[in-house]
C-alpha cells in the first residue's frame, strides 16, 4: 500500500472531494473550529453552525473574535438542535470516535435528519496507527473507540439513508518543540478522561524523547476520510 500523501491544511483534502460554494454547513465536534474558519475565509457566502459539546472549549469559541458566518451552539452529534434538512454538509472531523459508543449510531442518524436529500457526510477519523500514537495510547488507548467508530459508520450504510461516495487516505505532519509542548496540547486538554500520575507521566516522556531533536520531534498522523451522500426516504 502506498505511504498516505501529507496535507498540512486538511482544508485541501474537504475541498478536493466536495463543492464548497454557497454550502450550508453543520460542524458536529468542533473544537476550536479552524477548519470551519478556513472555510469561511475562502468561501463568505457560507453559513457554519458549529456543534461543540466541551462546555470550556464553547466557551472560548464564544469569547473569540467572531467570523462572519459562524455560529456556535453548544451541543452534542446525538442530539443536533437544528431543524430537519438545515444542511448542505455535515462535518466530523476526528469527532466520531469522542461519541459514546451506544450514541454513534444517533449521531449518524442526527446527520441524515438535519442534511437535505444530496447533502454529504465529510467524516475524517485518526487511523490507529503510527509513532505518534504509539505514544499517545499509553494514557489513552483509543483503539476500540475508533473501530467503533468506522463500525457505526458501516452500519449507517447498511441500514441508513446513505451511499459512500469516497474513502480517502492522508496523513496530517505533527509537530511538537519539546515534551513540555506534547503534554500541554495532548495531555491536558478541557475534555480529558484520562488519569494521570507521575509515573505514567514518566513513561510517556521516555516514549516521547527519542523522536526528539534539535528541531522538537515531527511525526505523521494518519487519518482516513469517509464522504457519504445522505439519498432520499
């Protein structure tokens, strides 16, 4: 198989696969909403509502200079607060595997009620693969949670309102200038369930460093992309 092509920008992976123009868009998962405002950036005539349910990462959304365009609503993929066929597009970007296992397959069916007939699924999920994730299961194994998560999906076509149009492989470059840095951004974010001690503090660091240069330590993340068509009833 050959080596997933590198995309800093995953921008240019959405815009590869679906029209942008004129989109009415839904963002269930946001986080800190770069993509969606990247979007915006190229395309003002669209309209972003953007779902997060980490009540202080929403409110740092809130707080942020706005960008005309978003709005930020505060909520969850399995119950999406939006009328039926509000949206063009749905996206899940490295969100689907956060659902509760029972939830994903609401929030997959939440996606089909709030796309019209035609609107498409953009669901980018992290592959358990790789150094960088190597290191990040030691305190946070996510291995059934994102086959979980490619499993929903597969039960969303076998029994949804759904056709997939394109599986699609990347990888994103990752970069970290020391292991203060990594533990910062990766072990200490608002919607963190995992426990922490020193000890296992210390093993992750041994595991950290030796990916470690002059430069910070690079790594791959790679993901797969999943673009679904929601079909008529």
């Amino acid at each position: 198989m050959n080596a997933p092509t590198l995309c800093q920008d995953e921008y240019e992976v959405l815009s590869a696969l679906v029209p942008l123009a004129g989109r009415r868009i839904v963002e269930l998962g946001c986080g800190d909403a770069r993509l969606v405002r990247g979007v915006l950036a190229r395309h003002p005539e669209c309209r972003v509502t953007a779902l997060e349910v980490d009540a202080v990462q929403h409110a740092k959304n809130l707080a942020a200079p706005p960008t005309p365009g978003l709005s930020f609503v505060a909520g969850g993929a399995e119950a999406v607060p939006a009328p039926d066929a509000s949206f063009d597009l749905a996206l899940m970007l490295k969100s689907l595997h956060h659902v509760p296992i029972p939830d994903m397959g609401q929030a997959l069916a939440e996606a089909a009620r709030v796309l019209v007939p035609g609107g498409l699924l953009y669901v980018s999920e992290p592959v358990y693969d790789g150094g960088l994730n190597d290191i990040v299961r030691l305190y946070n194994d996510e291995g059934t949670v994102r086959a979980a998560a490619q499993a929903a999906l597969d039960e969303a076509l076998a029994h949804g309102p759904w056709t997939e149009l394109v599986q699609h492989r990347f990888a994103q470059p990752v970069r970290y200038a020391d292991f203060a840095e990594f533990e910062r951004r990766m072990m200490q974010s608002s919607f963190a369930t995992y426990t922490l001690d020193e000890a296992l503090v210390e093993r992750v660091r041994a595991a950290f460093m030796p990916h470690c240069g002059p430069d910070g330590a690079a790594f791959e993340r790679p993901l797969l992309v999943r673009l679904l068509r929601r079909e008529a009833a």
